[in-house]
C-alpha cells in the first residue's frame, strides 16, 4: 500500500523541525560544555567560540541562581523621601509662578514648604490676595488640594491619592530601571521581582562581584543642581575660630571651607549647628594610586579613595533635578579632564536656562555658584558666568588625581547610570551577598544521573510493555525533550530547579498521551478490527481526550506565567513549551510512524 502525499509533506515537517531544534540548541552546547565556568555567562566569550553556521549566543539555556550560585540582592525604594523632595519643588515651582503674576500682586504672598507633613504654606497680605492664589495654584497644581484655610493663609497638600499613585509607580519605574541597567550591562539570565510594595529581589546567576553590581544597580542616580549659599560666606571660618574641632579637622583658608580625611568627621562637627534652610554636604577630592596599583585597573578601583573631604554650605530647596536629563557622554573636558558631559530635555532646558540666567554673573552682581549633586554628593560647584541657554552641563571632578583610565571607567559607568535613567526614588541596597549553587557541582551530577536513568527506565518499561507501539513512543518521548530544550534556548530561558520540574512533568504527560493512544488501539484490536483500522480508530478516539488535557493544563500554565515572576514564571515557561512540544510528538509524530509501519509496509498486525 502506498503512502499518501501528506505522509511525506508531514515526514519533511518533522524533520526541519528536529533538524532547526538540534540548531538552536549548539549555543547551549557550546555555553555549558565547551566553555569555563567562569565565562559562561559571558556572551561575548560563547559568541568567539561558536563555530560560523550557529545561531547568535543569545539563544542559549543558562543556569539560575539556585544551579550555579551568583549575587543576591534586596533594594529598599525610599518612596517617603522622594514624596518630600517632590514637595520641595512644587514650593519651588509654586513661589515662581507667584513671582510671575506681578499685575495681581501675588509675589507678595510668601511661600512655606513642610515636606514631612507633604503640605505648603502659603501666607498673603489678606483674605481676597489668600483666596485669589489659592485660585491660580490650584488650576495649575492639580496634585495638591487645600488642607486648610484660615484668613489671608491657607495650606495646600498632596493629594493621599496621588501620593499613593506616585509609591506604586515608584516601584515600578525603579523595577525598570535596575532592568535596563543590567540589560545595557550585558546580563541576559536575571531574575527581578518586586517584594512588598517597596522593595526590589534582584538575583545574578553567575556573577561574583556583588560590589559591582551594587555599584550599577543600586546606584540612585538622584541628580540635583543646588544653589551654594551667599547669606553666610563665612559660615565654617567662624565656626572654626569659635569651636576649634578636633585635630581631624581643619580649614582651608583660601575657599573657607572644612576639610578632613574623613567625611563624617565633618558631619559630625556641624551636626546642629548649621543654620536653617541650609545643608552641607561633600566633595571627594580622589586621591592619586601607586605606579603599580594603577597599572591594575581592578586593585586601582579597589584601593584608590578620597585623599580629603571638602564641606559646602548650601542651600536646602533643590533648584533643578535630573529629571529632564535627555542623554549622558563620557568626554574630555577643556582641561584635558574625563567628564560627563550631560544635555537635557526641551523642557529641561528651559528650565535650566531660566536658572542660569537668574544666577549668572552681571555688571551689577557676580554669579552663584551652582553645585551639582549626585546622590548627596558634590561632583563640582561652577561659578555661573554666563547663562546657559543650550540645555547641557558637565559633571567633573577637578580634585580628582588618580589615572585617567581609572576616571574613564568610572564616568563611563557613570553615564551608563544616569543615561539609564535615575531611580524615581532613593534606593539603599538593603542586603547584597555572593551566593553558591544550593545543589553544588556534584549533587547536580547526581542529579542529572538521576534523570538519565529515569529517563532510560520509562523507555525500557514502554518496549517492553507494548512493544512496537512502545518504541514509537520512546521515540517520540525523546523528540519531545528535544523541543523543549530547544525551544527554551529560543526563548533565551534560565534553567531552575522548578523549570527542571516542568520539564519532568511534560514528559510524563507524553508518556501518559502515549499510553492513552495503545490503550485505545488495543481496544480496537480486542474487537476484532485489522491493525488498520485499529490504529486509525485508536489515534481518532484519543485525540480530543489528550487535546482537552493538555489545552486545560496550557491554561493553568499561562495564569501562572501572567501573574507569577521568577521561579514560578520559569516552571509555567517550560510547561507551555512542553504542552504543545507533547502535542506535537503524541498526534503528528507517533501516527506518522505507525502510520508508515501499517499502511506503508501493508502490516496485517500490530504488536501491542
């Protein structure tokens, strides 16, 4: 008996299918038997091992953090503080646009900002000048609604439901952020998940420098431009003569400002003497390395520190953030310094031109100097000469003495941060460790060896059990597992112990799809039917039972893989792939062949 044309068009399929899943599965090959354990998680060492024909590096399984070890993280997001900065500067924001209605007199109404309390205080001259600004502040602040009214004052507040909307899209916009970072760092297998409504689970296979990643994650990236202050120019010099500090300390006396090696020393000194409205924080003055420790750019990073610590005094409202930053580049500055050269948004600059123009120097006064912040640390502090109307600025150190390979490194991974985005709120690193594989090198061999010989005992039962019927099936059982592998490659998936357990569970509804299909054949058989027939009746009557099983657990499959994350994701990943790989390998491949073995060789029986 012949076999038909779709016989054949069905052999080809499943061959190009076999033939692209051995394909994509040479990466993975190459990543977990070729390479060093070390550079396994390295793309661009799998990518110059990989032979020409094979596909891009980035299909390929990688181990998760419980197979192979890597770095732990949980980051805390600072909603509170950032909801108290944002405060700051609607005052801010609220005291400009007073100044601006000159032809209603409102400049005149004075503007209190209370970021514990999220609230502004606003008091005018008299009632109708309160009731007029509360007016024109709230069609311009939607945000803030009205607290409280008294005569010619009110207070406004941020509304409890956009406070609650800001928490929620902090930590997702954070989640974001830490995403792109590591993607831009060349991290394919991480596992991200939010913990609570204000922390962040970040988990690294494979990596072993928990400083480093601390250093790109967690970095805030909260970028300020704050005024230095003018009303106490000689604020530390007469602290100094009127407070001698410890020997740690001393005064520099060309800028009158402290300095010590340490910078809390400093803090400490100040603490609670600093006047109101006002903050001091610190410039690292790097030190200059060794010959031989700045030949090493890794003991560079390690032991290069600041030489000193340098204090301003300056002002507490922040006249800019980082917000508008549109774009962040590593260049060399007119001094032949390495700087981040940064350029902001249309609005941004607008907004900083309109700073710059305020403060610059003139014939009638000297410009401000205009500090600017990194995570409450002071990179520079500029006198503004001139305005700046072309949106862009630089961030520099001009203390800093170490190589300048070591500041090339250093910017670079500074405008990777900031060109990623700042966090939308402060993030501390609430626990950051290095972490082993919990199976370790020689239960994971265990472990596979288990599997094999699991694996070779259901081929051997199903042989033995149902003999020809049974070898097609461990055929097919063996297929499937091959797609699986491969379409997990495809995917760019992290093998974890739960996907290993989706993975074990799909071949065991292979098996039992299998199992179902000879049942139903050896019933055609017993009623008396020619092998024929029996096995056309037998793959007809399963197939909507073993299709309603399968479609049931996809189902369950895709919940699970749209509301869980990491582990719980990964497992519902390889029970999809396994589900219609199942599919795939009990309807089309085992007929196929047991089609061939009846119809094409004219078979009058079946062994079953």
């Amino acid at each position: 008996m012949k076999l038909g044309s779709g016989w054949w068009t069905r052999l080809v399929i499943i061959l190009l299918v076999t033939l692209l899943s051995l394909w994509f599965l040479v990466p993975s090959y190459y990543s977990l038997f070729v390479l060093e354990r070390k550079d396994r998680n390295k793309l661009e060492a799998l990518e110059k091992v990989l032979p020409w024909w094979a596909p891009p590096a980035r299909y390929r399984l990688s181990l998760g953090l419980d197979l192979q070890g890597g770095v732990y993280m949980i980051m805390r997001v600072d909603t509170k503080t950032a909801l108290m900065k944002r405060t700051d500067r609607r005052s801010v924001q609220i005291s400009t646009l007073l100044k601006e209605k000159k032809e209603k007199q409102l400049e005149a109404v004075v503007v209190e900002s209370l970021p514990e309390q999220r609230q502004i205080r606003l008091t005018a001259k008299d009632a109708a000048m309160a009731a007029l600004a509360e007016k024109e502040l709230l069609e311009a602040f939607a945000d803030f609604e009205v607290a409280l009214r008294e005569e010619a004052s009110f207070t406004l507040q941020l509304k409890a439901s956009e406070a609650r909307r800001f928490e929620t899209e902090a930590l997702e916009q954070a989640l974001l952020v830490v995403r792109q970072r590591i993607d831009k760092w060349g991290v394919a297998e991480v596992d991200l998940r939010k913990l609570g409504s204000d922390s962040i689970q970040v988990s690294l296979p494979g990596h072993d420098n928990p400083e480093q990643a601390r250093d790109l994650i967690g970095k805030t990236a909260q970028l300020e431009f704050i005024l230095v202050d003018e009303d106490y120019p000689n604020f530390f010099a007469e602290l100094y003569n009127k407070e001698p500090p410890a020997p740690e300390l001393g005064i520099e006396l060309s800028s009158g400002t402290l300095v010590a090696k340490e910078g809390q020393a400093i803090l400490d000194y100040v603490a609670g003497k600093v006047p109101e409205e006002r903050v001091v924080l610190l410039e690292c003055e790097m030190t200059q390395a060794s010959p031989e420790v700045a030949a090493n750019p890794e003991a560079s990073k390690a032991t290069s520190g600041c030489n000193r610590y340098l204090a301003y005094l300056l002002e507490k409202t922040v006249s800019m953030t980082g917000d508008s930053l549109a774009s962040a580049d590593v260049v060399q500055g007119e001094r032949g310094q390495i700087v981040v050269s940064l350029s902001f948004d249309a609005q941004g600059t607008k907004e900083f031109a309109e700073l710059t123009t305020q403060h610059a120097a003139s014939a009638e006064k000297r410009g401000r100097r205009l500090a600017i912040v990194l995570d409450g640390n002071v990179y520079s502090a500029p006198v503004l000469q001139v305005p700046i109307k072309d949106g862009r600025a630089q961030i520099s150190n001009n203390s800093d003495m170490r190589p300048q390979e070591q500041q090339f490194a250093d910017a670079k991974m500074l405008a990777l941060v900031l060109k990623t985005g700042a966090m939308p709120a402060p993030v501390s690193v609430g626990e950051s460790r290095q972490v082993g594989a919990s199976l370790g090198d020689e239960l994971i061999k265990k472990g596979s060896l288990a599997a094999v010989v699991g694996l070779l005992l259901v081929v051997l039962f199903m042989a033995i059990y149902y003999k020809v019927t049974g070898l097609v099936a461990d055929v097919a059982l063996l297929l499937n597992g091959l797609l699986i592998l491969a379409g997990l490659a495809v995917f760019g998936a992290t093998l974890t112990l739960p996907g290993i357990a989706g993975f074990v569970l799909t071949l065991g509804m292979a098996v039992d799809a299998n199992v179902l299909i000879n049942e139903r054949i050896r019933e055609e058989l017993d009623r008396g039917n020619v092998a024929r027939v029996a096995v056309d009746k037998g793959y007809d009557r399963a197939f909507w039972t073993i299709f309603d099983a399968h479609i049931t657990t996809l189902f369950a499959a895709i919940i699970l893989f749209m509301t869980g994350t990491g582990p719980i994701r990964g497992f519902a990943t390889t029970l999809i792939i396994g589900i219609s790989a199942s599919l795939f390998t009990a309807i089309v491949v085992t007929r196929l062949i047991t089609t061939y073995l009846i119809h094409g060789r004219g078979a009058k029986t079946i062994s079953i």
